[in-house]
C-alpha cells in the first residue's frame, strides 16, 4: 500500500457580487464575533465558557455554530490579550461548497453558511487553479478543514481550508533530481537546475519599499496612527502577494524541468549585529529583513509538496565563495556580478554559482532538517 502524506492549504473564494444587505449583515456578524471574543478574554480563565449556551450571556446574538467556532479561534491564540478583528468562523459540519452544472456546460459554484437570520447560499467567483481542489473535495478526494468570513477592501471573501492527501511513494520512484535557489538582494531569488537558470529581480521590491518607507516618514511627522497602520497592511498583502507568484513560478520551472527536490538556504540567524548595521547601511529597498525570504520559503515549500516535490534546507556557508565546478574556495566575496575560479577559470553568474552549489548542498543539509531526520528515523525504530 502506497505511503501517503498530508498538506493543509487555504484557499481564498471570492463572494460574488453580495447585496448591500447581506455586506451589512457580514460586517455585524464580524463586530459581533470581535466584541465577544475580547468579552471572553476578559473573564477569569476558569469561568471562562466552554459551550455556545455558557457563552451567550457575553455575546450579542450570534449563531451557536460561530460561538463555538469562535472560543476554539480563541483558546488557539494562547498569547491574545485583544483582538483587532476575530472573523466568524464554520467548521466542516455548517460550512459547504455546492456546485451546479449549466445548461452550457459551465459551473456555478457556491457556498452556504448560517448568519444572524438563516442559513444563506451564496455565489462565488472561483479562480482556474482552485477548481481542482474543489472538485477534489466534492469527490471525497480532500477533507474540508475550517472556513472564515473574512474582509479584505472592499470585498467579501471566503477563506477554506482543505486536507489534501499525497502519495509519497510517486515522488520516491523518481530518479532524484536537484534545484538550488538562493536569495539575495539584486536577484531576489535564483533557481537553478543543471545549467538552466530562474531570475527574479529585486528591482521592483528596491522601488516599493522606497517608495512605502518615504510614506511612513511623512506620516509619522504629521502623527497619522491610522494612515501607518492601513499603508502597513497594504506594503504587506503586496508583499504576499508578490512572494505568492515568486513561489508559483519557481514551483512551475521545477515541475517542468523534472526536478524531485528543492533546496534553498536556512537563513535563519543571519541578522547583522548592531555595529554591522551602522557598517553596512543601506537603502529602505535593499535591507535583507525587508524582505520576506522566510514567508517565501514557506509558500514554496507548501507549492511543491502539492506538486509532489520534496524541498530541504542547507547551510549557506561558503555557497557564495565555492566553484560549482571544481570546488575551488575564494578567499573573497567576488566584487562584481560574476564569479571567476582562480583554478579552473570557470566564469559564471554569482547567484547562479550559489544556487548550483544550494543544489549539490556543498555545506550539508542544515541542523533543522537534520534534526527533523533524526526524529523520523528514531519513530521507525520504535514502531
């Protein structure tokens, strides 16, 4: 029997075209669900209700399947002490996707859920990628997890959680085959796969953090809190999604080449130090941390599980100074945008070089992975 292992994703359905009424009618289901869950913070833990009849009396009308669904929101935030917005929130059980076959052929898709009056049904606009994982869930193929009501402009959205099962076994029968990427500042992120190369520019990010890091000066002089806040939230959803088509393509640029592993650098503890920062000053668009690399390691990570692609992480050490080639270690950093070997003469992009080098591992997998290795192994050993 094949092994098979399990990715949790979110996906973001669209309300189409909702009435004035029923946007009223989500944004007093909002408040309502924000309003009791900081009533609730504020009771002593032990007193605190566990059911949708105990809660009732700290809540303004709510349907019992939200109350519920929000004390477990709740109780998962441990370190809350106020919540900004709770969204309302369906379990599997109140929470279905309905789809209805045209005339033409087409499908209408919908979503229904109960509200302050009744249980309303509601059309949404799905999206090309999504189809297949509704479609998977409606075959019995996915299992729905959780779903929120959520408010992100101006529009309504659906945020759905589905359990997505892979076969572990598939990807194992696959001549194994590597892709590095390395993260930098010029080049956000290059992929590389046996001489064939991914760029993506940092150019772009270099211009929009500048251009947001200009705004929250101004503001900050004039003592606009409010304005600081809405240009943080908007600097951040460009940011995912800017990390969101980043990790697409490259997931996309694996699939097509064959490739069975992802290996990108753990970057983690890399932080310059106080004195390093006052050393190496740079521009709002080029600071290393006002980019999300970690944010964008995630989304490639969950993207090319889905694709039936492993990914691991490696030590950086030395990728940068190493000939991909013959191994031949530079004293130093190159100056400019290419890497010459004093051995083997080998002259080739920087950032290309670190990735083929990501990609062989050179430095050996990082301690994280490691550790994640031994845990696996001594679980086998036990059963």
């Amino acid at each position: 029997m094949a092994e098979t292992t399990k990715q949790v994703i979110t996906i973001k359905l669209k309300l189409y075209a909702p009435t004035k009424a029923k946007q009223d009618m989500y944004q007093t289901l909002a408040n309502r669900t924000t309003d009791f869950a900081n009533r609730y913070l504020g009771v002593e833990k032990p007193m605190r209700p566990k059911t949708s009849a105990d809660a009732k009396p700290y809540s303004e009308p709510l349907p019992s399947v939200v109350l519920c669904q929000a004390i477990r929101d709740i109780e998962a935030k441990k370190k809350a002490k106020e919540f900004k917005r709770l969204w309302p929130g369906f379990n599997n059980q109140n929470f279905r996707v309905e789809k209805e076959t045209m005339q033409d052929g087409g499908a209408a898709w919908k979503v229904s859920f109960p509200t302050l009056e009744k249980r309303v049904g509601v059309p949404i606009q799905v999206e090309k990628y999504q189809v297949k994982y509704l479609e998977l869930l409606l075959a019995g193929g996915a299992k729905q997890g959780t779903a929120q009501l959520v408010k992100c402009g101006k529009q309504w959205y659906t945020h759905l959680s589905i359990t997505v099962w892979l076969d572990k076994d598939e990807r194992e029968k696959k001549p194994a085959k590597y892709m590095g990427i390395d993260l930098g500042l010029i080049e956000l992120a290059v992929a590389s796969i046996l001489g064939c190369t991914l760029f993506f520019s940092g150019a772009e990010l270099a211009y929009i953090r500048r251009h947001y890091a200009k705004l929250r000066r101004k503001l900050q002089k004039k003592g606009a809190h409010r304005a600081l806040k809405k240009l943080g939230n908007k600097e951040y959803r460009w940011i995912t999604a800017m990390n969101h088509r980043i990790s697409h393509r490259i997931v996309e640029f694996a699939k097509v080449h064959g490739v069975t592993v992802i290996r990108m650098e753990d970057l983690r503890g890399t932080r310059w130090t106080k004195s390093q920062r006052k050393e190496r000053r740079r521009d709002a668009g080029r600071s290393l941390h006002s980019w999300a690399f970690f944010q964008l390691r995630e989304f490639v990570g969950y993207k090319a599980k889905l694709a039936g692609i492993a990914m691991e992480l490696v030590n950086p050490e030395l990728t940068s100074l190493t000939c991909s080639r013959c191994g031949e270690v530079r004293t130093s950093r190159p100056a400019g945008r290419w890497y010459t070997c004093p051995r083997c003469g080998k002259i080739k992009h920087i950032d290309t070089n670190a990735a083929d080098n990501i990609a062989q591992a050179i430095s050996g997998l990082s301690e994280e992975k490691q550790v994640r290795l031994t845990q696996k192994k001594r679980k086998k050993q036990a059963a």
